[in-house]
C-alpha cells in the first residue's frame, strides 16, 4: 500500500479483502458462457417469495429515512430467543457490526485471539484499533483449540474471535468447551461469538450461547440474513447481547445503520416465509452430505460439515485446483488465502451445481 501524508500507521497493517472472482469477471477474462460460482457461501434459494415482494413494495418508501430503532425487526429476532428487543440491535451485514465491536473494546496495545484459519476480518480490524493478533492453531482435523485458545490468554487478551460454526471449516465446538473457556475468562475480556452459520448447524452439537448472555457473562452473538436467510446483497446483520452493551452500540454506531429495504425482506423472510426457508435448509444438508460422500470417495480428506460449505483437502495445490477448476466454469474458494495450500471450500449449490462440480473435479482427479 502506498503511503499517504497524515494516515494512521495502523492502516498499513490491513490487507485488502480477497473476494475472489466474479461470475461475469470469469466469462469476460476466460471467454466462457456457462459460469457457476459455489465460493463465497451464498444461498442459491434466496430471496425467498415474501421478503423479494416485501422488498419490492419497500422501495417507493426509500425518499425516507427508516424507523431508528427497528422495533419491528428487533422485537422478532429477540422473541426468537426468549428476549425483549433490548437485547438486540442490526447492522449493515454481520461485518459492520464485528467493526463496531472492534472499536469499542480494542485499544492500542491489547491482545485478541483468534483460530488461525478463520475469517480474515477478525484481524484486520483489530490491526487497525492497534491490536495485537494471537493466532492459535488449529487441531489436526481442523477444529477451534478451545485449549489453546485458553493457554493463549494473558493479562492483556481483550477480545476472542469465535466463528461457529467456523469459517472455512465448517467445524464446531461444544458447549463442555465453550464453557470451560468461560470459566477462566478475565473480567476485563469478552468472546465475541460470530454465528453467521448457525442455522446450519445441528443445534444440538452447539453452545447455548443465548444461556450465556442471559447470564450476564461477557459474550455476544453476531448474526446474519446473508447465509439461512438468502439477503446477502440486502447487507443485514444483527448482534445479541446484554442490554447495556446493546445502549452503548446503538450509541457508538452511525443512526440509520440499517436501510428500508433490508428490514422489510428481514421481517418478511421470518414472519412469512418460513417453510421456504426450512425446505431451503433440507436442499442444502442433503447437499452437504452428497459432497461430503463423494469428495470423500474420490480419496479426499473431507473436514465433517456443520454449515453451507464443505472444506476439504486434496493431493494437488489449492489454487491449481481452482484455477483448472474456473476454466471449466466452476469458481472455487482456495485455502491458500488461510495458508491451506492444499485446501479448498466450496459453497453448497442447487442440485445442478453440486453435480457439475462432482463431475468435473472428478474428471481433474482423474485427469
């Protein structure tokens, strides 16, 4: 990054996002017609009927600004938990509101820690407040160490950065762990738990994170519409947590902070659409295990799922893979990115993408 007269020296420490390829980027530079992208775990199924329509009508309202509160959408999403809107407040997607967290809580000097193959964001942000980024490594099946996480705390740890289920892997940890590592917390750090896989996950292989923050410890939960919910474009996200820290949230963050538009397919995608978005769910873990089986009878070493990716390892160089991969019109997400050299993570399709991602990644191993 070149140098700019009067930037914080904190800047240079980000590196910009890697979003990979784009469908239309790939016909153009390629010459290709017929393009899938299965790489940034979108919904295939979304919108879903009644949020698009919602949507629709909402944008004759866009000359105003929205409610500032969402009491509508806030009160929803808490009685989803068994809470009063209080313990809840939105974001423009999960990602600004995992900024905000960062700013609130990370000053110059303090220590967070984080999975070392995990969502990039978690450190750039923290660099930029002037954090110092622990990164513990994974264990050899590619879980969150909860015990190395705990045996990287000092005095000086103030945020955790908790992806689960986790981003790539699509692996999980238990509430014994989760527990455990609450239990040795210092007061002054909290765990930031992202969940943006959540609905994914079977609920009964996962922590009670909601049981914690009714419980006053320090832990907060970031959602998102852009996974389950099909709103990715719409850029919704929403976070749970103690009624204090939500006042002092809605404080720190921008008015506004969320537009029109997303609110209505948000409320509309949870009051109205609900079989959509269950039979939606079934399609993608039944599409988990198909990719699962088969990469793994391929000869594979596929990393056991708990959202709408499959992370796996295979003989050849990730981003080899990939790039033979996108010149027969399939777009992958390599694991170079998180130093899986060897890695790759694919996003669960429509039935079609899976199996012409099955057969021609079987024709590359084969080749």
């Amino acid at each position: 990054m070149k140098k700019i007269s009067g930037l914080r020296s904190q800047v240079y420490n980000v590196k910009p996002y890697s979003a990979g390829k784009f469908v239309e980027q790939v016909m153009s530079e390629l010459g290709l017609t017929d393009v899938i992208k299965i790489a940034s775990n979108e919904n295939p199924y979304g919108p879903f009927p009644e949020s698009l329509k919602a949507m629709q009508e909402e944008l004759q309202n866009l000359n105003l600004y929205p409610d500032a509160n969402f009491e509508t959408l806030r009160t929803i999403l808490g009685e989803m938990s068994g809470l009063s809107m209080e313990w809840v407040t939105l974001s423009h997607g999960a990602e600004a509101m995992l900024q905000t967290i960062a700013k609130m809580f990370v000053a110059e000097g303090d220590e967070v820690i984080m999975p070392s193959v995990s969502y990039a964001l978690y450190a750039d942000i923290s660099r930029i407040m002037g954090g110092k980024v622990v990164n513990v490594p994974m264990t050899a099946d590619y879980r969150t160490d909860i015990n190395g996480i705990i045996n990287a705390i000092t005095a000086d740890t103030k945020l955790l950065w908790l992806a689960n289920p986790n981003n790539p892997t699509g692996t999980v940890f238990s509430k014994d762990e989760l527990d455990q590592l609450m239990t040795v917390l210092p007061e002054r750090a909290w765990v930031v738990m992202d969940e943006a896989y959540v609905e994914f996950a079977d609920s009964s292989s996962l922590p009670d994170t909601i049981a914690l923050i009714k419980e006053g410890r320090n832990i907060l939960s970031t959602r998102t519409f852009s996974k389950m919910y099909g709103l990715a474009g719409a850029r919704i996200g929403y976070v749970i947590a103690n009624p204090e820290l939500i006042n002092t949230i809605n404080t720190v963050v921008e008015p506004f902070n969320a537009n029109r538009v997303a609110t209505a397919g948000a409320i509309a995608v949870l009051t109205k659409d609900e079989q959509a978005v269950q039979e939606c769910r079934t399609k993608i873990i039944k599409g988990r295990q198909q990719i699962e089986t088969e990469l793994a009878a391929m000869g594979m070493n596929v990393i056991s799922s708990s959202a709408n990716f499959v992370f796996f390892e295979t003989q050849h160089n990730a981003d080899s893979l990939c790039q033979k991969m996108m010149e027969n019109g399939v777009i992958l997400r390599s694991g170079s990115i998180w130093g899986c050299d060897k890695a790759v993570r694919v996003t669960i399709g429509t039935q079609q993408e899976i199996d012409r991602f099955l057969k021609v990644i079987q024709e590359f191993t084969n080749s």
